[in-house]
C-alpha cells in the first residue's frame, strides 16, 4: 500500500453528492418515519423466519450490529475509517469524511463500514435521528433512555467489528481526533492493537490542521501518522491543558526511531513553559535549544485495553475543536 493520497477534485464531487443525498433521505417528516418503522419490521421478521428470533426490536438492531457481515465482496482489502468533517483542499464547502471516505472507496477500491451489509442496514434505520427514537418509544416501549442510547452502542459494536477485520495497513480521512468519537474511543484503540495494523499501519489522507498555540516543531512532530494515530485533541486542548499535561501525554507514546530525538524535544520544550502563550515566547540564545527535562520515553505504546472490549467515528474537524460529545454522524 503505498501513501494514502488526499481526495482528487471529482472524489470531492462525489462526496458533496453524497452528503446532500444522505441529508435528504433523513425521516423528518411522519410518513418517513413510518417507512423506516416498516423496514425495520420487515427486516425484524425476516430474521426471525430465517431461525435467527430475536425478543423485541432493539434486540433486533443490536443483531445486525453483532453478526451482520462488515465487509463489501466487492472491494479489495484497504479499509477505510474516518471521523467528523472538515474543507479539503479543492473544496467549495465543509463535508463530511464520511462521505469522502465512501466517494474514495468507490475510486480506490477501499473498504468503508457504511458500504457493508452490516453498515447499509444499520443506516438505513437512522437511529441518530430524533424522529426515530421517539417512534421506537411509541411503537415499540422502548425506554426513551434505551432508545437514545442505541445508536452510539450499536455503531461502536459494528465499527469495533470492522476494526477487527482489517487485513493489513488501513487509510484514515480525519483532521483532528476527538476521544469520545467512535474513530478516537474504539477503532484506533484496536487497529493500534491489531497484529496486521499497529501504529506504521495507519495512514491519513488529510493533512492535519496547524495548531496555533503549538510550536511549529512540535505541532509537525503531532502530524506524523504514526504519532497523529496515538494523539487526541484534548491531550493539547488549550482550554484544558497545560503544557506540561501535553508533555506527559506526548511522553507515553511509542514514536518511530527516526522521530526519537524530535520527541525527546518535544517533550523538554512542553516542560519548560507553564501556559501556551508562555510556550511560544521568543527564546533568547540561553534558551534556544531549550533544556532536557527527566522523563522516560517508553518503547511501545502502553498495553492497550483487550480488543474484545475496543474498535466508527463522529463525523470530527479540520479547526482544532471537535464536538465534545458523540452526535449525528458518529
């Protein structure tokens, strides 16, 4: 697999296409509602005639997120993740990387969750929408707080299954990471993990944006893939971090050979300033090369949580801040 390369100009198109199709096949109105509620059932009963019965419809739904196949026959073995939205370059609007994962999966041949069987099944029930839930309640008993909480459940169970699944080096269409989405909470914990993946498996297809309150150095140092896939957005959050909490962060991971003595720099420049705006003062000749702070550098990256309980993101953002809770989208 050789670099991932960012969306061409007729990928973008596609992209924008998609979008404005998804967006209008969203149920608002109760007719559309209805519709979704008829395929659930007839998908529900089907499953039930073909010996696999299930109690009630969210038993149903957490089903297809559990067993339904998360690959596409007809694409080749590079699987595609992404998180949040953002204005590649060459675009006329902001779009999702949702959409321009699956118009570079038509393209490249990739993999991408929402084009499995599991993934078009599981969407065309929009369970993000409020809509949906509140016919779930109606229709079906299910507790509103229940209903509410099943689309994050069940798309971090088929997004961790996905995971799972990859054969070999995966591409990432991504700015910044948030740790709630399902790309930062689940997929990248178990591709990290992943025997075939780990960290020089991953590669993003979007530059990743400058960080102002960040010295140039360290903010390339946080763009290189294999350290990009260990970061997230809140371990630099200006308005929530210190420097010196970013040191710390920074110092747990494991970076490529190449990017050691980089690292290590990173690490005593974040230490030595108490704030961001202190960070990136002019440094006078004492301070040029800043001073070597005592911080172990560990080999690898700390054991990670079992892969049975790790793992498809929120759609997350090409500015710095990222929505600080799961939404529409993943």
């Amino acid at each position: 697999m050789t670099a991932a390369a960012p969306p061409t100009k007729g990928e973008i198109t596609t992209a924008l296409r998609l979008e404005r199709e998804r967006e209008a096949a969203k149920p608002t109105t109760p007719e559309q509602v209805e519709e979704v509620q008829e395929r659930l059932i007839r998908d529900w009963q089907a499953a039930n005639e073909a010996g696999s019965p299930t109690p009630d419809i969210q038993s149903f739904i957490r089903s297809v997120a559990a067993k339904a196949s998360v690959t596409n026959k007809d694409r080749g073995d590079t699987r595609a993740f992404w998180s949040y939205k953002s204005q590649p370059e060459g675009a006329p609007s902001e779009v999702g990387h949702r959409y321009v994962a699956q118009a570079c999966g038509e393209t490249r041949n990739y993999q991408v969750l929402e084009d499995s069987p599991a993934g078009k099944q599981l969407d065309s029930y929009h369970l993000w929408e409020p809509e949906v839930r509140e016919m779930l309640t109606r229709d079906f008993a299910v507790p509103s707080k229940e209903a509410k909480a099943l689309a994050p459940e069940v798309w971090s169970t088929v997004s961790r299954r996905y995971a799972e699944e990859a054969k070999g080096p995966v591409v990432v269409f991504a700015a910044d990471i948030g740790e709630e989405s399902v790309l930062g909470k689940d997929e990248l914990p178990q591709l990290l993990a992943h025997r075939r993946v780990g960290r020089d498996g991953v590669e993003f297809a979007l530059p990743s944006p400058r960080h102002e309150h960040l010295p140039p150095e360290i903010d390339e140092l946080i763009a290189d893939d294999p350290v990009r896939c260990q970061i997230r957005m809140e371990d630099f959050d200006p308005d929530e971090t210190t420097p010196k909490e970013f040191a710390q962060k920074l110092a747990a991971l494991s970076v490529p050979e190449n990017r050691r003595e980089e690292h290590q720099a990173a690490i005593a420049r974040l230490m030595s300033a108490d704030s961001y705006p202190e960070l990136n003062e002019p440094r006078g000749p004492d301070r040029a090369h800043g001073f070597m702070v005592a911080v172990d550098i560990p080999d690898r990256v700390p054991s990670q949580r079992p892969a049975e309980h790790l793992g498809h993101g929120v759609i997350n953002p090409v500015p710095e801040l990222a929505p600080r809770t799961a939404g529409v989208e993943r």
